[in-house]
C-alpha cells in the first residue's frame, strides 16, 4: 500500500545551512530531499548531483542530463525530508532551469513497511511466494533497505557476501588452474579431437593457451547474458509459489533493493556448486586439459563480472568513460527497462538478440 508521509517543514536558512557543510539536499518545488547518502550512487555521477544541491531540480526530472523513470521517482521519494516554509530564500544554480516542466508524478508516492505486501520485520524468501500475480509488479518496484532472507542466522550470513571475498576467494584459484593448464598443455600431449581420430587430431601447443583462456573468458559473457535474460528474468507463474521463491532468491532481491551492498556479488558456497556443475561439463565436452583452460578462462570472467557489476552500483566512474556509460546503460536496467539491458561487462550480446536499451532514453546535458 502506498501512503503519504508528512515530515514537519523545512527552514530556508537549515538547508543553506546544511549544503553548505557539504551535506546534498535538493527541492522538487516546494517539496525537499536529502540525497546525501545517495550522492556516490547516482548514475549522472556525484559533481553533477552536488551541483544541484539547494535548486529546484524539477526540470532535471524529465530532461537533462537524463529521463527519469517512475520507478527513480519513487526512489526520490524515500528521500523526502519535509516542504520548504520559505522558497524564495533557497539558494539558485548560476544555470537557469526550466520553470514550465511537468509536475512531479503523483505516483511518486514512499512505500510504508508497515503496511507493503510484505512484512519487512520477517524473512522475505518465504512471504514472496504469496504475492501472486502482484509478484512482478513488486519486484520491479526498487526500495532503498536491506533485505533479511532467511529465520537463521547462519543460513543468513551465508547468502551475504562482501565484494573483496569473492576477488580473495577466486583470484587464486585462476592463477593456480591458469598454472596448471599451461605447463600441462608445454608436455605436448594435448590434441584436440583425439577421442574421434588420431590421424587427424591436432596438436594443442601451450602457446595456444592465452587464446583458449580468452576464449573462455568470451563464452562466459555469452553465458552471463542468457542466464540474466533466461533465468533472472524469467516471470514466474502468478500461481507457482515454489518458482516466485526461487525467482526472488535468484536475482529478485537485488532488483527490489538494487543498493543492498551485501547482495551484489555471489556468496562462495553457492557459487561454487554452480561453478563445479560448468566444469564437470567441459571435462565431457573436451579433453582435459583443454576443458581446464577454457573453464580458467571463463572463471577469471566470472571474477570480472561480479567486480564490475558491484561497481557499477557503487562506483562513480569518469564521465565519459566506458564505465560511465555502463553504468547509466544498468541503471536504466534496474529502473526503467526491466525487460532488457541484459549486458553487465558489456553491451555486445544485447545487440543480435535484440534486447539494446534504446539510446534515446540516454540524453545528453546541453
């Protein structure tokens, strides 16, 4: 349920006051926001927000430097701290914003936890299921607090996971394995398509090595994007509470709290079943060492994409920059395309299957 809430108003004097100590408050009209603690996460990056603290940025709700969706809009509205008594007194921006921009979305409204369609003082993991067809509606609708899953506190603590684990965990691995498979390919044994033909099998030097690595670093991403589109995004069946469960544990906690810092990255345990499970798949479809190689390959892929995909939500990358665009391509992901921007490390595979987030919705700042 979606209710309204009534902070007492707000002096012009505090907010002055308060910017000028550093803190980034910002004014839809009358109405305030304090965005301090959003400010190293917003995808215009942090300069362009702090230069609109104390403004009226309801121009920049439709406009420059980018659309924002009804789904942003409710996520401002967790921030709102009050109305302002005196308007006039608020400080201005050097550059002139447009007055005649449309008004706020009156669905912009904060969701009450006490009264959402689930009970944000219990486990989530096992409410989700009953919510039925409002299920999709829900998940999509991103809220800005940290999501408990599971009654114990050990199963708890095992679906959570820091960034640097998964870097500390991994990154040895690939060095030992990529040591591994190299000087096993330098004995001159490897030949590829052996099992079928020995006359025309062919030989795999360790030379070849680099090459199959970055091979199975290409297949990862290929990997990456169908398992986003395909298994994070499938739509559960409004009537299957089994599936609704293992859609939220899967991808949909992160897309209703898309700034949970715990959530972000895959915790060690589980990942390691699912990463067994590709090897073991490999080893039946190629020699072994060769499989090795391109499972390393695909593993140093899988350490980039869970880095990049925690930085993209907490990383302020240079304006113009690769990182940057990623970054505004996922956000838009999370807030207004839903249904494709399927491309974390990169854009190329949304481009054949179709599922490119139009560039119109990225405009430009004057």
């Amino acid at each position: 349920m979606l209710v309204a809430r009534v902070p007492p108003p707000c002096l012009a004097a505090e907010v002055r006051d308060r910017c000028a100590r550093g803190e980034c408050l910002v004014r839809c009209r009358r109405r305030l926001y304090d965005l301090s603690a959003f400010v190293r996460l917003h995808p215009g990056g942090e300069r362009l927000l702090r230069s609109r603290a104390g403004t009226d940025v309801s121009a920049a709700l439709d406009g420059p430097p980018h659309r924002h969706s009804a789904n942003a809009r409710r996520w401002l509205e967790q921030y709102y701290v009050g109305e302002l008594r005196d308007e006039q007194s608020c400080p201005k921006v050097e550059k002139p914003l447009d007055a005649a921009s449309p008004r706020l979305d009156p669905r912009c409204k904060p969701v009450d936890v006490g009264t959402d369609l689930v009970d944000w003082r219990k486990p989530l993991l096992w409410q989700v299921g009953y919510l039925g067809e409002k299920y999709d509606e829900w998940v999509h609708q991103p809220v800005d607090r940290p999501i408990r899953l599971f009654h114990s506190d050990f199963v708890e603590a095992l679906s959570k996971t820091a960034w640097y684990v998964v870097f500390l965990v991994w990154t040895p691995v690939v060095l030992y394995l990529s040591w591994v498979s190299y000087t096993a390919l330098a004995q001159g044994n490897t030949r590829l398509f052996a099992s079928f033909t020995t006359e025309y099998s062919i030989p795999v030097h360790k030379y070849y090595f680099p090459f199959i690595f970055l091979l199975g670093m290409f297949l990862w991403s290929l990997l990456e994007y169908l398992i986003h589109r395909f298994v994070f995004h499938m739509k559960p069946p409004a009537s299957n509470y089994y599936l609704i469960t293992l859609h939220f544990l899967l991808h949909g906690q992160h897309h209703k709290s898309p700034f949970d810092s715990s959530r972000l990255v895959f915790p060690p345990v589980p990942a390691s079943l699912v990463i067994a499970f590709f090897y073991g798949m490999l080893r039946l479809l190629l020699p072994e060492v060769l499989g090795l190689s391109v499972f390393v390959g695909g593993l140093c892929g899988y350490v980039v994409y869970d880095m990049m995909h925690y930085y993209l939500h907490y990383g302020s990358p240079k304006e113009g920059t690769y990182l940057y665009g990623l970054k505004a391509y996922h956000v838009k992901h999370h807030f207004e395309h839903q249904k494709s921007g399927f491309g974390i490390t990169t854009r190329f595979w949304d481009h054949p299957f179709q599922t490119l987030i139009p560039e119109e919705t990225f405009e430009k700042e004057d």
